[in-house]
C-alpha cells in the first residue's frame, strides 16, 4: 500500500488566492511526521514545513499551513495569498519514527500553476 | 555555508558505462541518502546510510551501489545493470530522528546516450 498519496497531479490558481494541496497518508507507527517540500524547476528539494504526529496545533510557516486531520490520515498543505514564485511542484512525504528504518516516503506530487 | 554538493549538475552516460555521482555534505550528519526521480513522478530510495561502513538497500537498489569511507561523503555509482538510468538523483542527509526532515542536494540529471 502506498505510504503517502497526492491524488491531484495538477492544479491551477489565480494569483493572491488560496489553495489547498491534498495529502493522505498510512501508517501504523504512532509517531510520525508530516513533511512538504516544494520543487521549482531547477530541480533543488525545498523544506516548507513539517507537522509532528503529537502535535497538537496546526503547523504554520508564513504563508503555508497544514491543515492536520489525524483521525482521517490527512495532511493538507494550504497556500495563502498565492505568488507566482509558488509555480511548483510540491512533495507530500513522511518519516515513521519507532520503526527506526529513518526514511522518508514521498507521494507522487501536486504540480501548482499560478495564473496571473 | 553547511549543505549538500553533489556533482556534475549533468552527466552523460554511453551504454554500457558505469559512472559515479557526487555527494559531499559538511553538515554533519549522520544519514545520507540516494534518491532517484523520473519525470512527474515522486522520488524512490536507491540507498541509504545511517554511519561511517554501513549501508542498506531501499526499494530500487538493483544496478547501482555505494560506498560510505568517509561521513561526508556518500557516493553512487550506477552500473551497467541499470537498465534504465536516465533520471534525475537526489542526494540528501539528515540527524538521526531529526523532526525536521532531510536536506537536500541540488541533484544530478544523468542521462543515457
């Protein structure tokens, strides 16, 4: 079974909206974290931000958010006030902290167009 | 500035070569990591390396190999039994456990001509 899934390949938003990317994941290790990376480009693996299984709040970093649901395994990226330096793709992925094989599993990307 | 070289940005390949790709890291970290990417799709573990003289395979080991002498430095070779190696490879390196994900390098596109 895949560990991270991203089931939308493309989408697109105007300039200064938001925009939510999906992310759903499986596991049964308790504790865990949650990571986004965006990947312009020029190929380099950007850290956005990263949300700990016991985590109780939301995380945050400036303009991006994750919006955790535990119970539903979801692990949303939002984008607020969309630039069109955002034009990406972006990386769901996570890493199981008790199994101790210390990798991180991707899922197969959200591409992100920003219309002017 | 601590980070992740890896070297060449490009790298053509005759059939039937093996070549190797670059990782130096200066960061200190314990654990490096071999990832490879095909266009639009998510990255897959080649190899990984947790110390110095250890390293284990991830889900598509098969045709490349690494060594680990030195913690700084994490090389790949892909060898002739690659049978399909033109893709783009990420190298990256973390702490053990470290909440915050790995760093990466800025990759090596390879390809076969």
């Amino acid at each position: 079974a895949q560990k991270i899934t991203q089931t939308q390949p493309g989408m697109f938003v105007q300039e200064k909206e938001a925009v939510t990317l999906d992310c759903t994941y499986d596991t049964s290790d308790p504790s865990y974290g949650l990571f986004w990376y965006k990947q312009p480009s020029s190929g380099e693996m950007i850290f956005l931000i990263y949300q700990g299984s016991y985590d109780q709040q939301n995380a945050t970093e400036g303009r991006y958010s994750l919006n955790f649901q535990k119970a539903r395994k979801s692990a949303n990226l939002v984008i607020s006030a969309s630039q069109l330096g955002d034009s990406a793709m972006y990386f769901c992925a996570m890493r199981e902290f008790q199994t101790g094989a210390n990798n991180l599993f991707f899922g197969t990307g959200t591409r992100l167009t920003v219309i002017p | 500035d601590g980070g992740i070289t890896q070297s060449p940005k490009y790298l053509f390949r005759k059939e039937g070569q093996n070549v190797t790709l670059s990782c130096e890291q200066n960061l200190n970290h314990d654990a490096m990591y071999w990832y490879r990417q095909d266009p639009g799709q998510g990255l897959r573990l080649i190899y990984y390396s947790q110390i110095v003289n250890d390293f284990q395979k991830g889900d598509i080991a098969e045709g490349y190999s690494v060594s680990r002498e030195k913690k700084e430095s994490f090389p790949l070779t892909v060898t002739s039994a690659q049978k399909n190696p033109t893709a783009f490879y990420l190298c990256a390196s973390s702490l053990p456990r470290e909440h915050y994900g790995y760093t990466f390098g800025s990759g090596t596109r390879l390809t076969v001509v």
